[in-house]
C-alpha cells in the first residue's frame, strides 16, 4: 500500500513543477516584470490557441502527415543500413563514416537547398526529417546487433544455424531495447524537423503557421503553436512506449515479478 502511494505521488511530483512554472510565467506577466509584447501570459497563449483552434488543426494535419511519412521512411532506411553494416563488414567501413557525416550538417543549412532541389510542397519536408530521424535508429540499432551475446551465437553456429537464424533468434531480440531508444528519440525530433521545414517554405502546417504569426508580431499564437508541438511530441513518444510494451512483454514482465518479490 506504501509504495503505490509513492509510486502515485512520484506521478504527481511533475504536475506540481509544471504547475509551479505556469504560476511563475502569470505572475511575471501580469506584474509586467516581463513587458507583454516580448512574453505573453499562460491565460493570453490559451486564449490564442483557442481562438486559432481549427486554423491549427488544419496546420496541424498537413505537418503530422509529413512526420508519419518521413519518420517512417527514416526508421525503415536506418533499420536496414543497420542489418546491412552488421552483416558486412566492407559496408560499415563505408556507410558508417558517412552516416556520421550526415549529422555534422545543420539541418538550418541544408533546408534551403532542399527546397531549391524539391520545390516548396511535401518531398523536401520528408526528406529532411529522414536525415534527421534515421541516425538514432542506425547508430541503436546497429550497437544492439553488436552487442549480441558472442557465446550464444558461436552455439548456434557450432549447431548449424544460419545468419538469418542467428539473426532472428539473438540479434533482432537483443536490439530491441536500443531500437526503442532510438525510436523515441526520432518521433521527439521529427515533428521539430518538420516545422523547421515549413519555416523555410511552403504552402501548410504548424512552421508557415508560425512564419506568418511571426511578421505580425503575434507572439502569443506562437507560444500556442510552441505548447502544442510539444504535446504531440510527448504524444508519439508515449505511443512508442506503448509499442515497446507490446513487443517486449518479457521485459515488463519481469519488472513486475521483480517488484512484486519486493513487496513480499
């Protein structure tokens, strides 16, 4: 009984720091220790999101379908360039460097020139957000290939398996965690990728919201777009939890057997 109290009150402790910040942020504003125009209250950044609702919904839909495309797109090309560098050593040599390459460049540069390449509708977005979103997955994935047990698989070597098999039955089981890991990181830093994209142009969504916002001065609706971003990243990443759990019962299982011994 003691410790779901403490487990529910550990749930309550961040709801009181982000309740403690919106008080503080009020306060600041209505005793005007921040002029309103460079910050705008909590009640004036709701009012505005209320009053823009179905304008940042219809915003909204055009960025989380280039998220959902590119971010897709990013986990299958990351996850197959790291079952291709753990099979072949030649390929990790060659792939990995440029790999790491990829994310020397600020993503601020290469937008434009995606844009002169691709024009100003969806493929420069989705491109962007794959070269954002597939490092995670590459460098998780490919760090839980390698880190396979070498005795299990030197077993099943020595009983005849195949790289597949070794691959399905060890490999892949043992990435998971990592792949996960990743894959949280990705969806946190997708949707970003994409209002950066829109920043730089186009037609809709949440980045030529915020552009236009901008030129007026309306800081308040993008503080609004700011909180909402950040709910939906929140958003995805509880999805991949969930989807862990799904895929990895074992684990989860365990924790609960674990905290259950605990109790007794």
């Amino acid at each position: 009984m003691r410790r779901k109290s403490a487990s529910t009150t550990n749930k309550i402790y961040p709801f009181i720091s982000i309740f403690a910040i919106l008080i503080l942020w009020e306060c600041l504003c209505v005793f005007e220790v921040v002029p309103n125009y460079m910050l705008p209250s909590p009640a004036q950044v709701v009012e505005a999101f209320v009053g823009d609702f179905w304008l940042l919904m219809s915003h909204l839909r055009v960025t989380l379908l280039e998220t959902l495309i590119g971010t897709l797109m990013g986990v299958v090309i990351g996850y197959v360039s790291a079952m291709l560098m753990d099979r072949w050593e030649p390929a990790y040599k060659a792939v990995y460097p440029i790999v790491v390459l990829t994310q020397t460049i600020p993503a601020v540069a290469i937008a434009p020139l995606l844009v002169l390449w691709f024009g100003y509708r969806m493929m420069p977005k989705v491109v962007l957000i794959i070269l954002i979103t597939f490092f995670p997955i590459v460098v998780g994935t490919l760090d839980g290939f390698r880190s396979a047990d070498k005795d299990a698989i030197n077993l099943m070597r020595s009983m005849g398996a195949t790289r597949w098999q070794i691959f399905r039955h060890i490999k892949f089981f043992n990435a998971l965690p990592n792949f996960f890991s990743g894959l949280r990181i990705t969806v946190a830093y997708a949707v970003v990728g994409a209002v950066l994209a829109e920043w730089l142009g186009g037609f809709a969504g949440l980045g030529v919201y915020m552009t236009r916002v901008k030129k007026s001065f309306a800081y308040d609706k993008m503080f609004a777009v700011i909180f909402l971003i950040s709910f939906i990243s929140l958003i995805l990443i509880w999805l991949v939890n969930v989807l862990q759990k799904k895929c990895m019962p074992w684990e989860y299982a365990e924790v609960k057997t674990r905290k259950r011994d605990e109790n007794k």
